[in-house]
C-alpha cells in the first residue's frame, strides 16, 4: 500500500490528490483495511511518512518487520532546498 503520505509539516501538501484530500480519518480507515487483511491471513506491506501519528497508528506491528528508510525529497524546483526526510514501512509478515 502506497498511500498520500500524512504530512509532515503545514506547508507539506501531500495529501491533496483529491478534491477533499487524505484525511487523518481517510489515514484511519486504511489502518483498519490493513489490520483486516492482516486478520485473513494477507500479507501486506505499507509505506508512509514517519510521523508519531503514523507510529502510533501502527503500534502494534512494531515487533513485526518495520522499517525507516531515508529518502531525498525531489519535489521542491530550488535544488538548494530538497532535503533528507525518512520514510517507515509496515509489513505484517
């Protein structure tokens, strides 16, 4: 599952793909489609942004393999400013 990331900042519109964006409730509702999968049995993996509001969210897969990745944003036209940032990703399995 690649999802809009939930931001990391005010200014960080990733979440606008759609007319009504991607909500904390929208992020919400995907953690119980993966909690359900999880329950039948799927194996599934999920990428967002490293947010307490995402670690928290999925607190109970801590033990199960995460990851933190470091990524390098690409999304800014001034060169200069693009920065470091990280990335967690879930799996169940």
């Amino acid at each position: 599952m690649d999802p809009p990331y939930k931001e990391t900042s005010k200014t960080a519109y990733v979440t606008d793909y759609t007319v009504g964006g991607f909500t904390d409730k929208d992020q919400l509702e995907l953690y119980k489609l993966f909690k359900e999968l999880d329950q039948k049995g799927c194996k599934v993996m999920l990428s967002n942004s490293d947010t307490d509001f995402v670690k928290d969210l999925y607190k109970e897969y801590k033990d199960r393999t995460n990851v933190i990745v470091g990524v390098m944003r690409a999304v800014n036209c001034d060169a200069t400013k693009r920065k470091d940032n990280t990335e967690k990703i879930t799996q169940n399995c």
